[in-house]
C-alpha cells in the first residue's frame, strides 16, 4: 500500500495543487466581481500605488455608467512583463485590455504581438469619443484629442493603430529646495551651464555631519542617457548640416556613417568635440563610480538628502514627492543649457532642445478578450478629456488628452516644442557600438582622455564599422521582403472589399510602395557612392551653399534690381 | 504476417503498462474519438474562406492561410472566379512567408502562371503578372539581384499591362533600377520613359511616386531646377489618407522642397514659401524652430550680398 502511494504520490500532489490553484484563483476572481457581470481585465506593468488606484477609480466611474462591468488589474512587474506578455498571448489568457510597447521586448516581437494579437484602433482612433460630449472636443476624432495625434501608437507597418495612450511623459531635473539653500543658499538654481557647475562645485564643497562630502547629482548608468538626450545634446545640432543626406531634417545612423566616411563629420568636429568637453564637467558632479550604480541606488541617495539633484521623468515625480514628504519639498527645473554668449559653447548653441510630446502608458484591446467592445467603450472613458484629467491627477502624471488641467508640479514637464534636435548618432550596431561603448565609459570616468577617445574610436568606427554598415544594409533588404508580404495583404483586403482606387487602402498601399519599395534602392546607391567617392561638393553637406548657388542668388538679386525702377 | 506479429507485440506492451494508467488512459481516449465520431463541419461559404485565408495571412499564420485558400476549390459554391482568388492567395502564401527559407518560389510562380493562363482577363492576372517580377526583383538578403533580368521581366508587365495599376507600378520598379545606377546616360533613358508616362498617364495614381523618381533622377544629373519642379509636382499629385498619420504629413515634405530650393537651386523665393507653410501648418513640427533659422538666414545672405553687389 505504501509503496504504491509512493509511486503515485508525484501525480496525487502534482493534481491536489492544480485543483487549490484552480479553486484560490476561481475564489478570487469571484470575490472581484459577481458571477453574472462583464470582467474586463487590464494587464499593465505600473506597480505604483497610485496607478492601481487610479485605475480602480476609473472603474468605478465607469460602474456608474455601466453597472455589470467590473475591472480587475494584472499589475506585473517590469522585469519580467515580456515574458508574461508573450504567455498570456500565446496561450490565449491575455487580458482584455494589455499596456504595451515596454521596451524588454524587441521591436519586431511587439509588432508580431499586434498583428497576431490585439485588434486594430484606428476605427476607433477616427471616430469621435462619444465621452467628450459636450466638451470642446466634441465631435472630434479621437486621435486628433491627443497631444500628440496618437502617432507613437500608429504603426507605420500596419498602418494602423494599436492603442490609444492614456499619459504624456518628460523629463526634468530634481532637486532638493531646502537643501540648496542650505548649501548655497540659493532659492532658485541657476540655469546656466557655468553657473549650475559653479553651484555644484560649491556644494561637493560642503560636508554631511558624518565628515563626507555633498555629492552635487545623484546619478546611475540609468541617468546619464537622460543629460545626454536633454542637455548636451544641445551642441550636436550643426551637425545636421553636414549629414542630413535625405533632408529629413534628422540625422541617421546611416548617415552619420556616410558622413563620417565622406570627411564631412567625425568625432573631431568641434561641435561634438564640445559636447565631450560638457559631458567630463557634467560627470565630474556625480557621485564616484555613478556608471556601475543602478536607478534605485542614486533615487535612494537623493531621497537620504546626500545629492541636491537628480535627473528623471515625471513617472518618479509622485513617488519621489511621496518619499521626501516631512523631510525637504522637491523642485523641478529644466536643464541648465550653455548660453549662446558663453566663450566656449555659446557658438554651438542655435536654441534649446527640441522635445517631442511623448506620450504612452497606452492600452491595446487583444483578440482574447471576450467583450472588445465593452473593453474598447473602457479606453474611451478613460481617453476623454474628464476622465484623463482625473485618472492623471491621481497618478501624478500628466494627461495625454488636449485641453486637460495639470499638477502645478507638472507644469515644469510641458515640451519645449520649438528648438533644434539632436544630431549625434553612433549606434551602428555589432562590434563597433561595443568598442564605442567600452571607450566611452571610460571617458565618463576619466580614464582617457578626449584626444585618447578619438584616437582610439575613429579608426574603429572608420574601418570595422563599415561591415557593421553593412550588416544594416541586409536588414534593409530584409525589412523589403516584410514590406511586401504587408502590401500582399494591403492590396488583397483592398480587392476583397471591393474598394476603388482611390479608397484608403489604395492609397495605404501606393504610399508604401513609393516610400518604401521603389526609393530606398536609390538612396542606398547614394549612400554608397558617397563612402567610396566622398561628397561631389567636398568639404560641403547637404545644407551649406555651394559657390554655384551664391551666384545663383546673385544673379536673381540682379534681376530684381533691374526690375526696381 | 508482419502485420499480426506487430499487433501481437502491441498488444503484449499495453498489457505491460499499469491498469490505473490504462484507465487513465482510456478517459483520454474516449472524448478523443467521441470527438472523431462528430459530423466534420465545414465552412461552405467560398467568399467566407477567403476572407479568412486572407486575414490568417495577414496574422502570419501561414499554415492556416494555406488551408483556407485549399478549400476554396471543393466548396460546392465556389466558381471560377473563387478558384483563381484562391490560387493567387496561395501563391502569395508560399511566395511571401516567413522565414524566407520556408517560401516555395517554384510552386508560387507556377501558381502565378497559371492563372496569367488561364484567366488572362481576371482582376488578379496582372498582379501575379508583377507578382512574378517582383520575385525576380526580390533575391535573398545577401545577394544581389539580375538587373537585366528584373527590368525583362518588368517590361512583361508592362507590355501585357499597359493601362492597369499594375503595370504602372512595374513601370516605377524598372525605371528605379535604372536610376539607382548613378549613371548619366541610364537616368537619362529612365527620366525619358518616366515622363512619357506622366505625359500618358496624367490621372494615374502612380503620379506622384513618378515624380519622385523624376526628382532622384533629376538629383543624380544635377538639375537642380528640375529637381525641385518634380518635388513640387510630387507633392501635388500626392494622395493623401486623412486616416493615416503618415500619409497626412506633408512636414517632411515641405522641408525637403523647402531645403532643395535653398541649397540645390539657390531659389529662396520658393524656399521661403515652403518654410512658412511648414511653420504655419505644423506648428508641432520639429523642424519649426530651423525653418524659421532658414527664414533669417536667407534674409541675412541676401543682404549681404545686395550689399556686394551695390555699386
């Protein structure tokens, strides 16, 4: 008897622990809701308190309107929302409502996820949110109410939309008020670049009663990206106009490479030799060995009031208010830029950094869900202009729907929309942004210097950098072969619906034909052509004037002399 | 007599496996053939099949895919019409899957051919028409297509195909790969042809896309004047589709005339012109803030130079 336990003692516990499971998780589920109501389940990655609240509050406005639909949140951790993701979809237990676009999981995973999984929005995205009535948005398409057109959630690939964003973001910098004061007895911190180091330097300076010194920012190897991409970055704009080769207006990788092939650009070009020189006395203010530590270690040291600032976005803002609550009140300030007058910056200054509305924290409705449509009446709520308003407030965010109020906190987060872009573009991929990456760090800490970095990279990324170009071209190729199976199904719904030519989705399709298929081929000749001849103007990028133009100019100036009387 | 030993080992190994198992098994077994006793149900409707072949392709769900068009011809409702649109969709499936080693050319193309055969009049016969050149056109990643090959086989699209969509778009593919060489004299060939066609075709839908290989032509022969009249035909011709944002954003554009007329043609009067719609129009543009820099700049050099030129 026993010995027969023993053998079927794996499978007794194995079905014993199934059927708790099934019964805690069936008890749990039924405590949500009451047996007979529409379930709607959000899966999302946010853990902050005020997240999970805030979506409980929305749920029960929504209950009031609809009395049989009730939300449960799937609130999972960030480290491993990916793999959950990909559970869930592939085994058809997603929920009905899912976050998307968190970057743990490649690009071209989230697109298979959205074509295979999740329905499309962009029939949504073009009617008007009956939940704006009488509003100002009233009537309006709904992707037109969001701050930013919903094109972060338009999937060029597809052409359509997948989601609809409830939260714009930004980043700003942190700081402790008392505590600047109390150390350099400043109300306001300076805006200027020289006068923020100043500041900084005065307070590294100053000692804690334990006898070590203030560190002026807390900083990690999470932080340093968001000084590069709001601040020094500033300096990298007269770039664009050695390498803007398809006049775009933004700087490519490809292009940066082509240009640094063609002797247009390189690491020596003064105005990223200038940002080099701004990052060394940037870095010089964080805490030692800020590159090996991870987010939480610098939050941790901000909130101990050992550093007076801090680099972040506005999903900390609430928690870092919350934590500094009775100790010190927290200031948000832009970055400080170099001036256009400081001697030796102020040339490679034209304006502040552009930043682009961002938004996210956005919901797609999957194809598992058995009420889509309820799910999808659930987003709307939540994307009209009241209910975002409120949803936000409680999260300490910001809302993505236009004409929303916002924490006066926030405020210091509106976009700057009018300034010039960044235009510095190593990442070629393979060994070369390897190499790039380990002798940047050690520039960061010190380690060589400006003339050793550029010594010792610009032959890397010249010679071996090219099989790394290379390899982007056959992802070129590559991403043909997937344009086309798109347009096969393009053009297949086209002829299946009956559509004439100049429906939506001939149009879909002719312009991803044109863009897409017919042209790159050209540009890549281009591209080539200019790494192995150089430029045909040499020494001139695309946005500098060539004698022969000058004396185009002149000559129209004549002209219109002559024709003044 | 193999057979019966067979079943006699069979039957000495189940009796060897447990009785709880066996009843284990045989719990397992009786939906299954339960299940394999139920009447087959199947979708009849060929318009319905299709329908859903197409929507299994555009999920990447091959297999599926391929079934579907499959059972199109043994649906008791489909006629020719459904025939051919299934064996176009599964020529498609086996030319365009993914991973690209799991497409079967050889059974896609004769499928494609068939049907040019077959149902030359059909609606789909001139898209398995460019269907076929297109595989020429398209070699795995890493080699390097035929080009005499390609444009052959664009030409026979065209030629069978004059007036179709179809052939409009192999038209822009064949004329691509002669610009693409950098070459004076082939760009000069592919400039000739392409405006022919916009002469011929001045309602064609491939308009503007014609255009825009102009201007790349136009580009590589250095005219800049003509550059920027094919930019702005381009734009004008363009289609635009309110509902993609892509689509309905004329920003990039505008800056690329804008820029072009600058410091290709040195025409600032049409350059001023494209820089303020961009600052008018798209007031959330990133390129705002050096529209408006290219706005002063202008005026700077021109002031500069009126100042030269005085006597």
């Amino acid at each position: 008897m026993i010995e027969r336990l023993q053998r079927w003692y794996p499978f007794v516990a194995i079905v014993v622990i199934f059927a708790w499971s099934a019964f805690a998780i069936n008890r749990y589920r039924s405590s949500l809701a009451p047996a007979d109501a529409i379930v709607l389940r959000i899966g999302h990655w946010q853990l902050e308190a005020s997240v999970r609240e805030a979506l409980e509050t929305m749920a029960e406005d929504y209950r009031q309107l609809h009395p049989n639909v009730f939300i449960v949140q799937d609130a999972i951790p960030e480290m491993v929302y990916g793999q959950w993701t990909t559970t869930q979809l592939m085994g058809g237990t997603a929920p009905d409502l899912l976050q998307i676009g968190l970057g743990v999981l490649p690009r071209h995973l989230w697109l298979q996820y959205y074509n295979r999984y999740c329905h499309s929005m962009t029939a949504t995205a073009n009617e008007p949110n009956p939940y704006n009535d009488g509003t100002e948005l009233e009537g309006a398409p709904l992707r037109s109410t969001i701050k930013d057109g919903m094109r972060w959630t338009y999937v060029e690939e597809m052409q359509e939309y997948v989601a609809i964003p409830l939260s714009q973001f930004g980043v700003r910098l942190f700081y402790n008020r008392e505590l600047l004061r109390e150390l350099t007895g400043l109300e306001q911190p300076p805006r200027d670049f020289r006068a923020f180091i100043e500041t900084c330097n005065a307070i590294r300076a100053r000692t804690r009663p334990d006898g070590e010194p203030y560190t002026a920012i807390a900083a990690s190897k999470y932080h340093l990206p968001m000084w590069e991409n709001f601040m020094l970055d500033v300096v990298t704009y007269p770039a664009i106009r050695r390498a803007d080769f398809n006049r775009d207006g933004l700087l490519g990788v490809d292009e940066s490479y082509v240009a640094t092939r063609a002797g247009l650009l390189g690491l020596d070009f003064p105005a990223y030799e200038a940002k080099f020189k701004l990052l060394r006395m940037l870095t010089e203010q964080f805490q030692t060995g800020f590159s090996g530590l991870t987010r939480d270690e610098a939050v941790f040291q901000f909130i101990q009031r050992d550093a007076v600032f801090m680099a972040t976005g506005t999903w900390d803002a609430r928690s870092l208010q919350e934590q500094a609550d009775g100790q010190f009140t927290v200031g948000v300030m832009d970055f400080p830029l170099p001036g256009m007058d400081d001697p030796e910056f102020g040339r490679f200054v034209e304006g502040p950094l552009f930043e682009q509305p961002y938004v996210g924290f956005a919901f797609a409705v999957t194809h598992t869900s058995e009420h889509a449509e309820q799910a999808r009446d659930f987003l709307r709520f939540m994307a009209s202009q009241k209910q975002n308003e409120k949803l936000n407030r409680i999260i300490g965010w910001i809302p993505s729907v236009k004409g929303t109020r916002i924490d006066p906190m926030l405020e210091a987060f509106e976009p700057q929309l009018e300034g010039v872009t960044r235009a510095f573009n190593p990442d070629l991929g393979g060994e070369t942004w390897v190499n790039w990456m380990q002798l940047y760090s050690l520039y960061q800490v010190n380690q060589i210097s400006l003339e050793e970095l550029i010594a010792r990279y610009e032959p890397i990324y010249r010679e071996k950098g090219l099989k790394d170009f290379m390899d982007q071209q056959r992802d070129w190729r590559r991403g043909m072969h997937l344009q086309e199976e798109t347009l096969a199904g393009l053009r297949a719904l086209a002829m299946l619906s009956g559509d004439d030519e100049g429906s939506s989705r001939w149009v879909k399709y002719r312009g991803i034909t044109s863009l897409r298929q017919v042209s790159p081929e050209i540009q890549r000749s281009r591209q080539m052509r200019l790494i192995d001849e150089g430029p045909e103007n040499p020494g001139l990028g695309p946005y500098e004037y060539t004698p022969e133009v000058l004396d185009k100019v002149r000559a129209a100036l004549r002209r219109e002399a002559e024709m003044t009387p | 007599m193999p057979t019966t030993l067979y079943m006699l080992s069979m039957r000495r190994n189940v009796k060897r496996i447990s009785r709880p198992v066996r009843r284990w098994l045989m719990w397992i077994a009786c939906p299954a053939l339960l299940t394999a006793c139920a009447p087959v149900v199947r979708e009849q409707d060929p318009d319905v099949l299709l329908e859903q072949a197409w929507h299994a392709f555009r999920l990447a769900d091959y297999r599926m895919a391929l079934a579907r068009f499959e059972r199109v011809p043994d649906s008791p409702a489909a006629g020719e019409h459904h025939r051919i649109a299934a064996l176009y969709g599964a020529s498609v499936v086996r030319d365009m899957r993914q991973p690209i080693p799991s497409q079967d050319d050889a059974r896609a193309a004769e499928g494609y051919r068939r049907i040019i055969a077959e149902a030359p009049e059909h609606a789909l016969a001139p898209w398995s028409a460019l269907a076929l050149a297109r595989m020429t056109h398209l070699v795995p990643v890493g080699e390097e297509p035929d080009y005499e090959r390609v444009r052959a086989a664009y030409q026979e699209v065209i030629d069978r195909y004059p007036d179709h969509m179809a052939g409009h778009e192999a038209l822009l593919y064949q004329q691509s790969t002669w610009i693409m060489t950098l070459e004076p004299e082939a760009t000069r060939r592919a400039l000739a042809r392409l405006q022919d066609f916009v002469n011929s075709y001045p309602a064609s839908p491939f308009l503007s896309a014609a255009y825009q290989l102009i201007g790349q032509g136009q580009e590589t022969l250095g005219d800049a004047d003509g550059q920027l009249e094919a930019r702005i035909r381009e734009l004008e011709t363009m289609e635009i589709d309110p509902s993609s944002p892509a689509s309905a954003d004329l920003s990039w554009r505008y800056w690329q005339i804008a820029t072009t007329a600058e410091f290709m043609a040195g025409r600032f009067d049409v350059a001023r012109v494209y820089y303020q719609k961009l600052i008018d129009e798209y007031p959330l543009d990133f390129r705002k803030f050096p529209a408006r820099q290219a706005l002063a700049r202008m005026d700077a050099l021109e002031v500069q130079l009126r100042r030269e030129l005085s006597p």
